[in-house]
C-alpha cells in the first residue's frame, strides 16, 4: 500500500509538473538564431570553469559574411586596461586595492571551430570599437569561410574561465558563486530593416561599466557540474540530475527563447517554491534571510498578476529569485532571463519594503530585457525606464505608502526627486547610448526621469489607453528586439485612435521634449490681480453681465480679477489650472503651454482667493512644483516653500539608503 501510495504520488508530481510547463508551451516563440549546448565544470578551489560549448547560429541577414564576432565579457576583469575597468575608476581603484592575484577575472579561448574544421582561435582577434581602447579583450572577431544567408553553422569552442572575486554582476565570494556573462557569447548581426541598421553588421560592443547587454534569441541546454554539496539556481527549468563518482554532480538545464543564461551556486542555499497561475515562483534565499523569502515570493505574485494585468503573459514556466551575501552586492539586484537576484538585510522592518521593490524591479526586466529584448547598450531607457515605471505603479497599487507630512515614498515621489534633484538636469538625453552618459547621469535618466516620462504619458494619455499602448508594444514586438522609434509609433497610433485632438495629431512633441532634447519643465504662477469696482464707478461691465440696477443694494463692489502663468523653461506641456475663488467656486482652465506667459481675466462678484497649476499632477516633469500655486495670504507662502523642499531632500536621503539595503 505504501508503495502504491508513493508510485500514485510520483505519477501525480510528473502530470501537475507537465501541466505546469504545459500552460507555457515550449512551441517556438523567437527566431532562435543562437542556440547553445554547454557543458561547464565548476572547480570550487581554483575558481575556474571549464567549459565547452556547440553554438548552432543562423546568418539570417541576406548577405554572405565571413567574419564571426563574439562578446568575451570575462576579459573586463582581466587588468586595468579594460573599457570597464577605465570608465569605472571607483571600482577598479577598490578592486586593485587587494593585494592578491586571485582578485582578477578572464576567459582563454582553447580551441574555435566551424563544422569540423581546424582550429580557428589563432586566427581571432581583439576588437576594440566605439571606446577606442586597443588594450580591450571583450570583443572577438575570427575570420571564417563564407557562411551564405539563412545558413546555420555549427561552432564548436572550447574555454577556460578564471572566477573575479566579486565584481559587477559576477565572480565569487567564499563559497558563494554568481556566474553570469561566462561564456563565449556571438554579437547580433543586424541588416537593413533589423532596428536601426542601414546595412548589414555585426553589433558587438566593448563591456561599457554603464552597458548591459543584447542577444540574439535561442534555446540553451546547459550541463552544470558542481561539488554534491552545492545548491545551483539557475536560467530554465532544470529536467536531469546524475550523481558522479568523483563526489560531483552534473545538472542540466533547459531554457528555451531566451537571449542569456545565468546560475549560481552555494552551500547555504534554503529553497522556498510556490506555484502561481501556472508559473513556478522559487526563492533560495540564504539563512539569514529566511525571514523574507515570503515576502519575495509575495512580490513576485503581485508582479505576475500586474503584468499580465496591463502588458501581457509572462511567456516562460518559471521564475527563480536568488539571494546573495550582503558583503556582496554586486551580485544583487540583476536580472536575466527567468532568474534576477535581489538584495536583502536581516531582520529589515516590514514597513520597509525595499526586498519587494527589488523583487518587482527585476521581474519587470523578464519583460523589457529579456522578452522584447531590446537594445541595452544602445537604448538602455527601454529597459530600465520601463520596468522603474511598472515597478512604481505595482507599489503605488499594492503596499501602503510611507507617508510623512503628506508626502509618500515608494512611488513616483521618489522618482521625480531623483530627477528634479539631480546637479544637472540637462547633462544628457534619455536617449543616449550607455557609454555615453557623463559620469553619474546614467541612473538618473534611465531610471528615473525615464520612469516619470511614461508616467506623464499616463497621466495625459490617461490610463486605459496607456494600457492598450503597453498591451500593443508588448504584443507586436515581443522577441523582435524593438526601438525607441517602434515604441513611439505605437503611442501615436494608439492616441490617434482615440481621437484625442488636444494632444496634437501625434505625440512627436511629447518625445521630442522628454526623450531626445534635455528640456527643462518649469511653469510659474507668477501673480493674481483682484481690482475692485465700486458700484458709484460708471464704468461699462455690461459685458461681463453686470447691471447694477438689478443687485442689491448691499454689494457695493465687484472685481476685475486674472491669474498670469509663465513658462520658465523649454519643455512645452498642455497643464490645467485650477482657480478657488472667495465664493468657494472653482474654474478649471486648460492651457496649452506653448507662449512664454497667459493671462486669464475674470469679472464677477467675487475675488479669487488662489491657483494652481497642475492641480491633478499630471506633470510629473516639472521640477519645481513649489512655484505651481499662488495665494492671495502671501504669510503662508515661505512656509510651504521651504517645507517641500526639506521634505523633497529626505526623499532623496531615505531613497539612497534604500537602495544601499
């Protein structure tokens, strides 16, 4: 019985499993260009992989080429000279602070061949491209015969990778490994008609500090051998287990449309799983921050259910979350294709909700950078601008807010005070390529005041329709690497078929503004003006309707009254203004921003006490909302002048150190 009992359970295990997968079909969803079998062995003592790999790549542009490139992203880690290791003097300086060799990183290709031929690898060598760095190894290039179009060759590369000690993104930490951009990796070759291509070329950058990454789609099918006592997460779905007889395991893993792979590995690993509307939700999170592993699946729930909500279905069968040592956290807070690493804190309050945002954060990349897969290097606002404006409005909706004097931290506040508190608010276009952002710009645009541009595209366009804009992006270019241009057809084409005349014949101006100039947002209400009247002025108001004759006698005066409003920066943004007059009604006008000033004239009995501009806070660009209102009671103006700006300061502080949790 009991063994029939087990044998039920097993079956029972196998059919929810196949479901499970079954709900995400393994039906093609990519091109599949790259497609990669690994095989990697992990020397826990030396800090060494050894790898080999087959990569079955398709030349799907319509010329013949006979130049393969590929990312060797280890080599970053390699000396001082990389293009990483220069453009982030801050970090290599802490870096070549340590006084042994083992700090450094690097990947020595063995052996390069295509279709059996003879070993290629001599004949490769190191490009070095936008940078102009000639002592950069990330980038390789190795002549081949002539591969035709729509052909696929098979590329065999044998590799040796020595371990960084914890560095960006990757390395290890005691016994603790992180190994993500590990192994040869082909660029993207783009033709005309493929993003912005004019002809046909490889797109392989340098590893920029600022850059993250662009891939071709395809399936992997990873071996992963590791000591028995290590606990692996990683990209995929793991679908086999053997034990070896030199006291080592081989996994295998199978992650299928995906542009990367990444594992880790540890000792300490505790495995906490739920399964949501067909996804497999995993957290190994470490002991002493077993505290939180519900709290990350929580978040992680909430994030499936507002995706799929407002953007679309989450395409893969599982997400791993995977907790990394405090002391390194440069491990933490990344994301890749079905596995992204948070970044956690023992005993953190509940009402801080830093795990949860971090969690939300790198789950909304499953959408940007690994789905739509766009362009990171060059377009890195399509990806972290995105998920900064989902990650704010999941928080917004789902946990309550810290609220201190009527401001809230959590949401967008804190976005736009990153933005509107920034040094220089002009230094560069969102639009940039990553590397060439100056020097502490990068998070700031791409993040912050990328997140607050859509937020004020929701704001105007109003929800629902921004909805069906991310609803419409995600459908039509999911696993087609879009741009910035696809992304504004989109909106134009969305906006103009809800027949919105004031917004213009098409958001070009919005994104002109926002996106590719560095205009500044600033509007003023610079005065209210009430003149009186008294009933003995023969003055001509019939025009306004008035006629003394008919009022009583006991009103004596009536006003003459206007708001004047200034534009004080380039930025061009249709605001409401609201105006509260004495009487307790309320007039709302729309204007359209484009001259320098407005005025608006009123007369009536009654004067206007105050106004305000933007009074629903549509424009979360303006960056000073200090200047937005003005009161007939001038007392209270300093007030709430300098009150904002303190409490717009606390935001920046308490965001800060949020981030460093």
């Amino acid at each position: 019985m009991k063994n029939y009992i087990k044998y039920f359970i097993f079956i029972s295990l196998i059919v929810q499993t196949s479901h499970l997968f079954s709900q995400h079909s393994f039906t093609k969803q990519s091109a599949r260009i790259a497609n990669y079998d690994i095989k990697v062995e992990l020397n826990t003592e030396t800090k060494t992989l050894i790898g080999s790999q087959l990569l079955k790549w398709t030349n799907s542009s319509p010329d013949t080429i006979s130049e393969l490139q590929f990312h060797l992203y280890m080599n970053a880690f390699k000396n001082q000279n990389s293009t990483f290791m220069i453009e982030s003097f801050f970090t290599s300086s802490a870096f070549d602070s340590q006084t042994y060799e083992d700090q450094w990183g690097w990947i020595e290709i063995i052996n390069l061949q295509i279709d059996s031929s003879v070993d290629l690898s001599a004949t490769c060598k190191y490009l070095y491209t936008e940078a102009g760095n000639k002592d950069d190894q990330t980038v390789m290039a190795c002549p081949v015969r002539k591969i035709l179009p729509n052909q696929t060759v098979d590329i065999k590369i044998d590799y040796i990778v020595k371990l960084p000690q914890a560095i960006a993104r990757t390395g290890y930490y005691y016994d603790y490994f992180f190994i993500a951009q590990w192994f040869p990796k082909i660029g993207v070759l783009e033709y005309k008609g493929i993003r912005n291509a004019e002809k046909t070329k490889w797109n392989c950058h340098q590893y920029h500090y600022n850059s993250e990454f662009y891939a071709n789609f395809g399936v992997y099918n990873v071996e992963i051998t590791v000591p028995n006592e290590y606990y692996v997460g990683a990209s995929g779905f793991l679908y086999k287990k053997k034990y070896n007889a030199n006291n080592t395991k081989t996994l295998s893993y199978k992650a299928e449309d995906v542009i990367d792979f990444t594992w880790v590995a540890s000792k300490k690993f505790i495995e906490f799983e739920r399964v949501w509307k067909g996804t497999i939700v995993k957290v190994l999170i470490l002991p002493e921050h077993i505290n939180l592993a519900n709290r990350h699946i929580n978040a992680a729930i909430k994030a499936i259910d507002y995706f799929e909500s407002v953007v679309g279905e989450y395409p893969y069968p599982n997400i791993t979350i995977v907790d990394v040592p405090l002391d390194a956290s440069q491990f933490g807070s990344m994301e890749y294709p079905t596995l992204i690493s948070t970044l956690s804190v023992s005993f953190i309050p509940f009402w801080i909700k830093t795990p949860e945002q971090i969690t939300i954060h790198e789950f909304g990349h499953n959408y940007f950078m690994a789905t739509l897969a766009n362009n990171e290097a060059e377009e890195p606002w399509l990806d972290e601008g995105f998920a900064s404006y989902h990650e704010a409005n999941i928080m917004q909706q789902n946990y309550p807010s810290v609220s201190f004097l009527g401001y809230n931290f959590e949401t967008f506040d804190i976005l736009r005070a990153n933005y509107t508190l920034s040094d220089d608010k002009q230094i560069a276009p969102i639009n940039n390529k990553s590397w060439e952002f100056p020097l502490f710009s990068y998070n700031v645009l791409t993040y912050s005041k990328a997140a607050i541009v859509l937020k004020t595209l929701e704001n105007l366009v109003g929800e629902e329709t921004m909805i069906e804009i991310n609803r419409t992006y995600y459908e039509r270019w999911k696993f087609n690497h879009p741009t910035a241009k696809n992304f504004i057809d989109i909106v134009n084409e969305i906006v103009k078929q809800k027949n919105d005349s004031t917004l213009g014949e098409n958001m070009n101006w919005f994104f002109d503004q926002t996106i590719y100039h560095t205009y500044i947002c600033d509007y003023e209400l610079n005065t209210i003006s009430n003149k009186a009247i008294s009933r003995g002025v023969t003055q001509a108001l019939s025009e306004f309707g008035f006629n003394w004759g008919i009022l009583p006698e006991e009103i004596n005066y009536a006003y003459e009254s206007s708001v004047t409003l200034s534009q004080k920066g380039e930025m061009t943004m249709p605001v409401e203004i609201l105006i509260h007059f004495e009487s307790g009604e309320e007039i709302v006008e729309y204007w359209n921003g484009k001259d320098a000033t407005k005025t608006f004239y009123y007369s009536g009995l009654t004067k206007i006490l105050w106004a305000k501009i933007d009074y629903t806070d549509k424009i979360l660009l303006d960056i000073n909302k200090n200047n937005n209102s003005y009161t007939t009671e001038p007392s209270v103006v300093p007030v709430v002048k300098y009150s904002s700006k303190f409490l717009f300061a606390l935001q920046n502080i308490i965001h800060f150190f949020g981030m460093l949790i």
